[in-house]
C-alpha cells in the first residue's frame, strides 16, 4: 500500500498537472519515442497526430493525482486500460519504459516543482498503480489463453469473404489459418488487427465485431476513409483493408477485448435502447443480433443515425430482423438523405439523433443504454442521459477519445452541437 506521505504528495501535485497536464504528456511521448522507440509501434499514430492520446493520458495523470486516497473511483478505468493494454499485447517489461519517461518528464516539465520529494512519491505511486495493472493484465491474458480456442499474442487468420455493406464500409469474414475454432466472445468487444507499414514495422488498429459470437469466422467491418482522412495515420489501416485485402488475404490478429459489451447473463425487465451514428454501428449491431437470440422477450430499441441509406451498413439485416422479431423496434434518421431515402408514415426521418427522438421512442426513460458513434454524438447522448437521471449502471459506450471530453461543460457541447457534422463525426462547412 501507499504511504500517507506518498498519498499527501501526490494528491497535492494534482492542481499543477490540471494546469500542464497536456504539456506534460506531449513531452512524454516525444520522449519516450526517442529514447525507446521499440515501443512505437503499441500506440495509435492517428491519435498521436490528433492530439487524442496525450490528452487522455493527461486526463488519466490528473484523476490518478486527485483520488489516490480512493482509487475504487478509477476501478472502470483501469479495466479499460487493461483491455486495451492485453488487446496490444503490452507485456510487464513496457512498464518501466513508460515509468522511466514519465518521471524525467515530470522533472523536465514542472522544474523547481518536481523536487526529489515529489518525484520520489510519483514513483512509488506509479510503481503500485503498474503492479496493479500487469495483476490484471495477467488476469485477462489467462483468461484468453484458458478459453477454448483461445490463444495469447497474434494469430494468423484468413480472410474468407469480403462483403460490401454501404458505400464506406466493408466487412471481412476471418478465419484461423490452422483451422482451429474459435474462442466465445462478449458482443460489443474488438479484435486487434497487426499490419506492416511500408517503412517495414507494424502499426494496429482495433476493430469492433460486427457478428454474434458462436459463428466460424470473426467479423469486422471497416470504414474506408477518403479525402484527406485517407491520407492521415489512421487512414492508412483502412485503406490497406479495402484496397489491398482480398479473400485470401492473411491478417494478424488478436483475441477478443474491450470492456464496451452487453452482458447476456443479466436479466431485466427494462427495455433495451440500442444507439448507433455512423460506423458505430459495428459494436451496437452484434448486440443487436446477440440480444434478440438471447433475450426474446426483451423490448428492444434500436436507433441508428447516417448520412444517408446509401452509407448505412446492414440496412437490409436489420429492416428482415425488425419483422421477424416482434420484441425489436427500429429507426433510422439521416443527415443528408437522397430522395429516395424517405418513406412517408415509415420508420426513418432527417436529421441527428437526439433526446426529443429517443424520448418518443422510450418514454419513460428507464431502460439499459448503450450507444457509439462520433464524438458530438456521444456527447450528446450521454449529457442527456446525465440530465435525464439515468443511473450510470444503465449507461454503456464505447468512446473513440479522450473519456474527459464528455465531461465537456454543457454550455461548450451546445456550441460545438450548433455546427453541423455528418454521421462520421465529420465537420460540415
């Protein structure tokens, strides 16, 4: 355990890390990708140019500082940083690559601040916080490896079949190599996809499973991005899947993680509201199917928003499923439909998904939310739910960013709201 000296000091710095939290983290990248760049590789160019990891890093800094006397405050935190961590196969041995960085950072960064005093507490504190992540990183690595079918590290997969969903996405059916079976997943989590850069390292990228679990193959289906996305960092992994990955293609891939899953073992009578923007849908979707083989009596509430049918995924599944099954009630709303998208009296509108939607579809709010999509969407959604009184046991996202951005105060969000995105989070001028 921490001693109260450790805690007292640590808890005192957190004022001055709000204030250069983000300084902070950008020296530490820059750092430690100059002092070790073996470890590069592990982390997302795209939210490195974006500015995404440094300022959830510094986020994270901060609310360890603030409550390092009450750290079952950070227990969702540190499960989603453990799944993530397993999902890039970040082993013991990177922890003190990280600690080292960090600590000359915090003596390069805050100056006279960073007395021995409180670089020797940062250590300890860091040091027990590592201990605590590679416990449960080990944790999840055994469960991966105990599980039938399961495995540790990347494992060859075929790429069985290519399938065009919309005019951006394409899912790609994979399967083992060494024909093995597959391991059970939760719906909702992501497999990890390892690729070669043209410069002959690797780079990764976790994909959501767009299928129930229980199938022969995994299933991703990935946005292509076009125009200048494409030629950004995280372009490049999508592009390479749509242009370059063919059937028969091989992938590395990892086993299924992510703490963003809807679990089939609990039983509610509440509704469930399924809501998606975008390629959001991808998570949301395999809970959709999963929920409706598992939970037939349950109401169902699913909303997804695009910009158009024309880029929407799965459209075709889901309006056969929607008649199928009498538990299960759908709508789309599009930003930027085409003609032919709107039928009068049916079951899809203009617009972007909002409370006034969602309230008329679930009017008496109590119900299990789970949601994914662009940032604005997700800030959205989970202020109203906030608003709403929503319990947080009930609310579940999955958030490509910065957790601390949906926390933006909501006069900000309503600002950022007024200018107008498309269903990929994209800004529209």
């Amino acid at each position: 355990m921490l001693s109260d000296q450790t805690i007292a000091i640590v808890k005192s710095t957190a004022p001055i890390l709000q204030e250069h939290g983000e300084t902070l983290t950008k020296h530490f990248y820059k750092r430690m990708f100059s002092h070790n760049p073996e470890v590069a590789p592990y982390f997302n160019p795209a939210n490195q140019a974006a500015g995404l990891q440094q300022k959830a890093l510094a986020g994270a800094i901060c609310a360890y500082a603030a409550n390092i006397d009450n750290l079952e405050m950070l227990g969702g935190a540190v499960e989603l940083i453990a799944q993530k961590h397993v999902s890039l196969q970040i082993k013991p041995e990177h922890y003190p690559i990280v600690g080292e960085n960090l600590l000359a950072s915090i003596r390069e960064i805050l100056g006279e601040g960073a007395t021995d005093e409180v670089v020797n507490a940062w250590a300890e504190a860091y040091g027990f916080l590592a201990d605590i992540m590679i416990g449960r990183d080990k944790q999840i690595y055994s469960e991966h490896v105990a599980m039938p079918g399961g495995w540790e590290g990347f494992k060859s997969f075929r790429v069985a079949s290519k399938e065009k969903e919309s005019d951006v996405i394409t899912s790609f059916y994979l399967v083992p190599t060494d024909g093995s079976a597959l391991p059970k997943f939760k719906p909702g989590q992501y497999i990890t996809v390892r690729v070669q850069t043209a410069d002959g390292s690797t780079t990764m990228r976790n994909y959501s499973l767009s299928d129930k679990s229980g199938q022969s193959w995994f299933r991703i289906s990935v946005k292509r991005e076009t125009g200048l996305q494409a030629e950004a960092p995280d372009g490049f992994v999508s592009n390479y899947l749509h242009h370059e990955v063919n059937v028969g293609s091989t992938l590395e891939i990892a086993a299924p993680c992510g703490e963003f899953f809807l679990d089939l073992t609990e039983k509610h009578e509440r509704p469930l509201v399924l809501l998606a923007a975008g390629v959001g849908i991808t998570p949301v979707f395999s809970m959709l199917l999963s929920a409706l083989e598992a939970m037939p009596e349950r109401q169902i509430i699913f909303i997804h928003g695009s910009l158009n049918e024309a880029s929407q995924a799965f459209k075709k599944t889901i309006d056969q499923l929607s008649v199928q099954h009498a538990n299960l009630s759908v709508h789309y709303r599009y930003s930027d439909p085409i003609a032919t998208d709107i039928t009068p009296g049916g079951n899809v509108d203009t617009g972007f998904i909002d409370a006034a939607l969602i309230e008329s579809k679930v009017p008496q709010r109590d119900a299990d939310y789970f949601f994914c999509g662009p940032q604005p969407f997700m800030v959205s959604i989970y202020r109203e739910l906030l608003t709403w009184g929503i319990p947080a046991s009930q609310v579940h996202f999955e958030f490509f960013g910065p957790r601390q951005d949906l926390e933006t105060p909501l006069e900000n969000m309503k600002a950022q709201m007024k200018c107008p995105f498309d269903s990929a989070g994209n800004r529209i001028s």
